[in-house]
C-alpha cells in the first residue's frame, strides 16, 4: 500500500530530538549563553523564535512541495551570474526518494522516523548536487572561487571530512596563532604607526587616551562584528550577501575600495625601501639625509646651505622621490628656508619630466609584488606561515627601538613621555577628539574587507563548534590587545624623536610637500619663530587624516598652493631627522637599520592582507595570484614617476578621506540587522564570541545603537574636515572659487573626476540592487512573496553555507509524510492534524 504519515505527537517527538542532536542547527546552537545547561533569556527568544519559525515553515513547506509536483519551477539563486534553482524534476525526484524509502507499515517510535528523515536529507543533498553542476567548485564564478574558498567546508562540524567535493584538501591556517596575526595586520600597518605617533606629538596623552575611549566605545566593537560575520558566515565581503541578494553592492563597492587604495598606498612603501637601504653606513659615517643635495643647494657652497632641517626635507624630494624638476625652485625660495641665492646648474640628463618613470620606485615596487605572490601564492597555507615570522620581527624590532629612544629622554612621568600633553585642553580641544575618531575608524573599521576574507576559514580541522568559537574568542582578545600596544610603542617613538630633536635646539612643525619652502619641518630654537607659528600652536590646527598621511590647514597659507599634506611623517620626516641630529655617535647606526626594517616589515603584512581578498576575486591558483600581483605593478607604475607624489595626494584626499566608505558601512550593518534579520541579529551573534553575559550585553548594544551612530557621525565630521564638498563645486567663476577657499587647489576637470569616483561607488549599490531585483522577481517560486524572501531573507538553517536547492530540496521532503497526512485524513484519533 501507499505510505502512511506517522502520527502528529510521533512528529513533535522527532522534531525535538533532531533539534536537540543538531539537526536543526539554528541561531543558538553552540551557544555558551544559550546552551541547554545553563539557559539564558537570549537562549530562550532564539529558541522561541526558532521553533515559531520552524512551525510556520512546515506550512509553507507543504505548499511548495505541492508546487514542486506540478511542476513549478524554484529560483533560489543568490548569487551574481549564478543559475536559477532547478526545474520541478528536483523535487520530484526528492519525493520519489522519499516514497521509495518509505516503509509499508505505520512507524512505531520517533526513532525510526529521525533515522529515516536522516538518510533522505542526506540522499537528497546528494541528488542535488548531481544535477545542479553548478554548486561546484570548478563552475564557480572566479569572485566566487576566490573570496568563498571555504563553502565546500562550512558543513557540520561532526563530519570532519578533511577534503573538498572535488578531492582536493582543504584549505586551512597552518598555526593555531596565524589567523590572528594576519587579523593584526588589518588594524596594523605603517600607515596608521606613522599617523598615531604623528598626532601623539601634537597632542600628547590626551589622544592617546581619546583614542582608547572611541575604541573601546566604536573601533574594537566594529571589529569583532567582521570577525564573528566572517566566521559565522563563511564567506568573503561578496559571497556573504548571499544571505541577503540584494544587499550584494554593498560588499562589491567595498572590494573596489579597498583594491583602489592598496594600489595607490603602495608606492609609500617603496619610500621606506630607499630610507632603509639608505640607513646601511658606518658609524664614522653620515646619512645621507645629513648631505646636501647638489642638484638643489649646489657644490661648494657655504655651511647655512648644509642645515640639517634642509637636508633632511631635500632628501625626501631629491633622493627618495627624485623631483629633479624642483631645482629651479632653489633659486626662489626663501632665505629663511635655507635657500641659496644663486640659482643652482641643474643636470641635463637628470631633467627628464614629470612623468618619468623613476628606476629605483619601480624596483621597489617590483620586490614588494614578488613578496606579496609569494605570500598568497599557496593561499592561506602560504599566508599564516609568512604572517607569524613578518610579525615577530616587526613587533621586536619597533620594541628596541624604542626602548633605545627612551634612554636619551626622562620618562619618569607621563607628563616626560608626552609633553605636549594638556590634561586642561582634555575636553576643550575638539581638534584632538576630531582626530581621534578618525584614527580610530581607519584603524579598527578600514580593512574590513580583509577581516572577512581572514576570518572566514578554521584554525583546526575538524574541530567542533564549541572549540572554533573559542579560539574565536581567543583571536578577537588579542587582535585588539596587540594592535593597541604597538601603537602606544608608535606614539613613544614619536614622542621621543620629538624630544631628541628639542634637545638639539630644533623646534618641529608639519611641513607641506609642494616644493622646497614648504616642504621644510624644522626651524632652529635660537631664532624668533614666526608670528602665525607663535600664535597658533601645532594642536589647534584644523587637520584631517587620510590613509597614507596628515593634512594641517594653516589660516596663513595660501591654499591654491600650500596643501599641508605631507605622507608618512614618522618616516620622512621625524624618524631620520632624530637619527641625524643625534648623530651617529650617540644612537649607533644599526637602531636606524633596526628601526626602518620594523616598518617595513609592518607595511608589508598589511600589503598582503590588503591583496588578499583582491587576489582571491580572480582566483586562488597561483597563475590568478601571478595575474593580480602582475596587475597591480603595472597599474602602479604611474606613481613611480616624478608627480608621483601629487597622484598620491589626488588618490588620498578622493579615496582616503573616507567619508563615502563609512556610508557604505553604514548601509552593510543596516542591511545586516534591518533587512536580514534573524539568525544574524547582535543578541545571536554576540554568543559566537562566548564573553561573560554582561560584557556580550554591551557588545549587541554596540552594535545596535553606538556603531550606526557613531559612524554617521563620523561620516559628517569627516565629510567637512576634508572639505569633499570643493570637489563638487564646479563653478569657475572667480567670485566663487574665492568664497570656496580650498577649490583652488585643483582644477576644474580634476575635481569633476574626484566627486565622479566617489559618487560611482555609491552608486553602484543601487546598481546592483535593481539588477538583483530583476532576476528575482522574473522568475523563480510562482508565489510573488516567496521571489521576495528569496530576495531578501533567503532561507538559512544553521549551516549558511548550505545552498539553498539543498534547503528546499530537504524540505519539501521531510514535510511529505506531513502532507500525505492531511490530504488522507489519517490522524491518529481520525481529526485534522494541525501544528
């Protein structure tokens, strides 16, 4: 005969068995806060709600499955340029599966029937994944192969199976300590090393202590939520919006971001590489940086020309950058810059134009992309190793360095350390603050991208839910730990080549790039400073921070001329200055050596981690990684040349000011919680981290309320400060581009390209949306609401990784006694069975 429903109480048994064995692994399982031991109000709503959800989707499970045998055909694509879901013939096939399997007597315990509801689901997962080709790993998009690497392994954790559908193995951290680190080089990196010590000298403690306030309150919250979503998710800042399709350009306009500023960020390691190579002399020797440069002060000329706050800022321009074109600036520049009065004989062979291509940036630039393929040519495996030994040797070397700082200062107090500290300017100076929840964003919040790329793969294989979401913890703790020590070692190095530099009668103020009276950073402490420097100091100049350096707008500067925009000040100007005015006599030239190595080494584990999630949207084989590295030394050799620097500054104060990228954060943590939804709100997710009750409490209140307030905050604060609002004025009259100030700077046609690239990546959310929108809606479930929760809230039980063929698949089969049961009527007591 044909087969008969079990009973309904025989189902109510079975359900609460598989949910209590994992079988329904839902928002709480795993939980330390809600687990079945020990239940917490958090536990109980997620399983309230879980099973309210279970039992309304048993009725709509029934109508699909009924759906499914006429024929109806499913759209449960979730991805850009996947196929839609299969015919009805899946179904069918499932329900075939399920009727052959089907005994001829009735079912005598629940026993049985979770045996029996085991084996279809796992028949039926295999069925689909027969006929729908493209679930595989080699039919995969490249984005997709790339930045989700790991969904062949997202299953559940009791399996253990240590090898991909496809056969090969699975990608894993080599050390137990190398998604951690490599998480690190996210928050840390040279560019926000030179820009906490920078800001420390200007402030002192007092931003220092600002800093850990909006970290603790905004910076180390953000973070966690990337890690936990990477984690929980298993996807890349793409893939991952396969929870949501619609919300799919936000993680698109994100990658771009990010691939855009490692691109042009780049070249300013290759700066260091020049400093570094520079630093190996002799201890009878000068720098170089303590020579004049010819071209620019000529030969032969009197001591006044060969002054250290000259030859220290010509190095940068002349050596490092090699801006030959700035030699006939040395006739016209002021005496008080220490200029000459006779205008130097530059080189005809060096004279070659602006856009030449300089050899030494382009080699260095060639070194850093061979490292970086290295890095990434194995993946993760590759990778975790590289991170572990690139770390260490960064960390210790910036410690020694500054522990040999501190011996030429009295840091008996805080007070000695910082002593542009003013605790009566604490809540006065909203210069300092302004800085603060700047640094605080682009350190914690920036490379976003690549947390999610990192977290998304397990340390172990086959570890349980419970032992991941412990060493979870255990990385999240220690991110922040060391990301915040390095760079209070950052800010006492700065401080103390601050204090060196006062001890031998120089006085520092921020330069500006342009040419060579403005570039100067150093003025003699036996002279009369100027009257706009001694009426205005340092901390109460209007400033803003970009990726790759600082901006100080002076009132008395003119602004079509003068930018304030310097790059990489520890480097170029506070750290080389230190070592040439204490000599080599007194600080041995190996701590230069030691020094310079420390941050190379910190921009290159940044570098990498940069690339990651780039490399990985072409491709992980090692001829994708060769490809993108290839790629991006060709598209950066337009910043090799002389005007290299003015596209760096054109990129930063476009792409660096990061006024659009804290909108696009904005929109993913409201796509996450507002139109997802459940299981991935902050009072789920904040079990994944497994923290005491009342810490994880503050944790989802972070996330719910001070981040999206935070950042929307901060998108104001910097969209002004930057003044982005010039590159939309487009007017050139005189009258005003006068009221404008600083539209000056650029021309028109550069600031109509500027506000154009940051409108573009906004707009290529709506994009997005409206092409997500037009594969969902014209075809898929013949219920217009059911296209819509695919489009919005597609379903997920437990394991997100789960293609959602599979979800339906499974459950239009399980839900098949159910609906044999209420077409016949054969309840046990002979009445309607309902749930």
């Amino acid at each position: 005969g044909s087969p008969t429903a079990p009973p309904l109480e025989d189902l109510r048994s079975s359900y609460q068995a598989n949910h209590h064995h994992g079988r329904y692994t839902g928002e709480s399982e795993g939980s330390s806060i809600g687990s079945s031991r020990n239940p917490s109000p958090v536990s109980l709503l997620s399983t309230t709600t879980t099973c309210s959800s279970i039992a309304s989707g048993t009725d709509n499970a029934n109508d699909r499955a009924h759906r499914n045998v006429s024929g109806s055909p499913h759209d449960g694509s979730t991805e850009l340029g996947s196929t839609p879901f299969a015919e009805g013939s899946i179904a069918a096939s499932s329900i075939a599966a399920v009727r052959s399997s089907a005994p001829d007597r009735r079912l005598r315990d629940s026993s049985d029937l979770h045996n029996r509801s085991t084996r279809n689901s796992s028949s039926t997962a295999q069925a689909t994944a027969t006929e729908d080709p493209s679930s595989t790993s080699e039919d995969r998009t490249p984005a997709d192969a790339g930045e989700d690497e790991s969904d062949e392994e997202a299953v559940s954790p009791q399996r253990g199976s240590s090898r991909r559908s496809d056969g090969r193995p699975k990608a894993r951290w080599p050390h137990a300590i190398s998604r951690s680190l490599a998480t690190t080089f996210c928050t840390l990196g040279l560019f926000n090393i030179s820009r906490f010590a920078v800001f420390s000298v200007h402030f002192g403690a007092n931003f220092v202590v600002q800093f850990l306030i909006f970290s603790f309150l905004f910076g180390i919250p953000m973070l966690w939520l990337q890690m936990v979503l990477g984690a929980r998710i298993r996807g890349g800042p793409v893939t991952m919006w396969r929870i949501s399709p619609i919300c799919k350009g936000i993680g698109i306009a994100l990658l771009l971001a990010q691939a855009l500023v490692t691109l042009y960020s780049v070249i300013s390691l290759t700066w260091v590489l020049v400093y570094f190579r520079d630093a190996f002399i002799m201890r009878n020797e000068k720098y170089r940086w303590q020579e004049p440069f010819e071209l620019y002060r000529g030969v032969g000329q009197d001591n006044q020309s060969y002054r250290m706050p000259d030859t220290v800022a010509d190095y940068f321009n002349g050596v490092v950058l090699q801006r030959y074109y700035l030699a006939h600036q040395a006739a016209s520049a002021p005496v008080s810059y220490g200029a000459r009065n006779l205008p130097p004989a530059p080189a005809p062979s060096r004279t070659s134009g602006i856009g030449a291509i300089r050899f030494q940036l382009a080699f260095n630039m060639a070194i850093l992309w061979t490292l970086v393929f290295v890095a990434l040519c194995r993946g993760i495996r590759s990778l975790g190793k590289i991170v572990i030994g690139v770390f260490l040797g960064a960390f210790v070397g910036l410690a020694t360095v500054c522990a040999k700082f501190l011996t030429f200062i009295n840091y008996d107090s805080v007070q000695n350390i910082f002593p542009a500290t003013d605790w009566q300017d604490f809540f006065l100076n909203s210069r300092s603050w302004t800085s603060a929840a700047q640094e605080t964003f682009l350190t914690w919040g920036l490379l976003g991208v690549s947390v999610y790329a990192i977290n998304c793969r397990s340390n172990r294989k086959g570890s349980c839910n419970m032992r991941t979401r412990r060493e979870l913890r255990r990385d999240a703790f220690l991110v922040a730990f060391i990301t915040l020590v390095v760079l209070i070692l950052a800010a006492i190095l700065g401080s103390s080549c601050v204090q060196i530099l006062n001890s031998r009668g120089y006085y520092y103020f921020p330069g500006s790039y342009e040419n060579l009276g403005t570039n100067v950073f150093l003025r003699p402490a036996n002279q009369p400073l100027p009257p706009q420097h001694a009426t205005m100091p340092n901390r109460w100049l209007i400033r803003y921070s970009t990726v790759t350096g600082e901006s100080f707008k002076r009132s008395y500067a003119d602004p079509s001329r003068e930018s304030g925009y310097q790059a990489l000040r520890l480097v170029t100007e506070l750290f080389p200055a230190a070592l040439a005015a204490a000599t080599p006599e007194h600080i041995a030239p190996v701590w230069g050596l030691v020094g310079y190595m420390a941050l190379v080494l910190f921009g290159l584990g940044q570098l990498c981690v940069m690339w990651k999630p780039i490399a990985g949207a072409i491709g992980d084989a090692p001829s994708s990684i060769l490809l993108s590295c290839v790629t991006g030394l060709l598209l950066g050799m337009p910043l090799a040349t002389e005007g290299g620097i003015n596209i760096v500054y054109y990129l930063d104060t476009i792409l660096g000011a990061a006024w659009w990228v804290l909108l696009l954060w904005i929109g993913h943590i409201l796509a996450l919680f507002l139109v997802r939804g459940r299981p991935f709100t902050s009072d789920i997710l904040v079990n994944d981290l497994q923290i005491l009750q009342s810490f994880s409490a503050f944790v989802a209140f972070a996330w719910n309320f001070l981040l999206p307030i935070g950042l929307i905050f901060m998108c104001i604060v910097q969209y002004r400060l930057s003044n982005s609002a010039a590159l939309f004025n487009w007017s050139s009259t005189a009258s005003t581009a006068t009221a404008a100030g600083a539209n000056n700077y650029w021309p028109l046609w550069a600031r109509q390209v500027g506000g154009f690239v940051q409108v573009s990546f906004l707009l290529l959310v709506p994009i997005v949306m409206v092409i997500q929108i037009y594969r969902y809606l014209c075809r898929g479930p013949p219920d217009i609401l059911d296209r819509v929760d695919l489009l919005l809230r597609p379903p997920v039980d437990g394991d997100t990784s789960n293609s959602i063929r599979t979800i339906h698949s499974r459950r239009a089969a399980v839900s098949l006694p159910l609906q044999q049961s209420t077409a016949s009527g054969s309840g046990r007591d002979g009445s309607e069975p309902t749930i």
